[in-house]
C-alpha cells in the first residue's frame, strides 16, 4: 500500500515565528562561536561586557544586569562567574547597602571588549551582506523593530 503524503499549509505567522526561532539560533551559534575561537567570549559574555560598558561607572546591580540580558538570576550568577575568573568582571558591593552587588566591567574586560568589537561586528555584517541586498537589511530591521520590545534598545554591538 503507497502512502500519499500531504503537504501541511503552515499559517504565515507560525512559519515567520519559526523560521525567526531558527534564524536566531542559527546565527547565534555562528557568531558565537567565531567569537570564541577569536576572542574567548560567547555571544552571552559579550552583550554582557557591552551592556556594563555602557553603565554609569561601568556598573550594574546584578538584578539590572540579568534583566538587561533576559537571564534568569542563576542564568547570570554562572555568566559573570566565568567573566570573574576570566578577571574580566568583578564583584562590587554597595556603600550603603550591603545586600546589593554590582557587577563592574574591569579595565582588562573594557579592553577584551574592544579587541573583539571589530570583528564581531565584521562578521554580523558579512553575514547579513552575503545572503541580503542593503535593502532588504534595512526591512529586516524595520519590520523586526515592530515587535514588542525589540525597538526599545541601543542596536550597537560596539562599546561606546
């Protein structure tokens, strides 16, 4: 007995909401790991480091910071653990309250940051340059700018 098989119709909202999920994912890996093998960072270390060098003083409560990257506490207790052994981050206290902890960018963080920026930044290009012409780029981030949230930030991958 043959089998027909019948080709699923996928809504256009589910298939541009999957295909996001997996253009996300996928470029994420890429981009991480040419950032790793280049520089020692994932791209969770870098954002990291570019959020705090952007902070008044180069710091942030630890709350704010795992907010900022929509990590979840224990999710930013391990980022910074490793950017602290790294010497890239430090544990800071709070003059005047002593239950708040800050995470602070050290000098070597700012400067491994700036090392990386480049090419990072090289690569993000590269890789929208090779599958997309200018304008499509700049629908992309139009249309991508419409959901919730996403306007909302500095779109920069470079320490200011």
């Amino acid at each position: 007995m043959t089998q027909v098989l019948t080709e699923q119709v996928v809504e256009p909202a589910v298939q541009a909401w999957t295909r996001l999920l997996r253009a996300s994912a996928s470029t994420t890996r890429l981009l991480s790991a040419e950032l790793q093998e280049e520089h020692g960072l994932t791209i969770n270390d870098y954002e990291a480091l570019l959020v705090l060098s952007r902070a008044e003083d180069r710091r942030l409560k630890r709350v704010e910071l795992a907010r900022n990257l929509m990590l979840t506490p224990s999710g930013i207790t391990r980022l910074l653990q490793g950017l602290e052994d790294a010497g890239l981050v430090e544990r800071a206290s709070c003059a005047t309250d002593l239950r708040v902890t800050y995470a602070k960018l050290t000098d070597a963080g700012l400067e491994k940051l700036k090392a990386a920026s480049g090419g990072h930044v090289a690569s993000i290009r590269s890789l929208f340059e090779e599958h997309f012409a200018d304008e499509e780029i700049r629908a992309i981030a139009e249309i991508l700018g419409k959901l919730p949230g996403v306007a909302d930030g500095d779109d920069s991958c470079e320490p200011t």
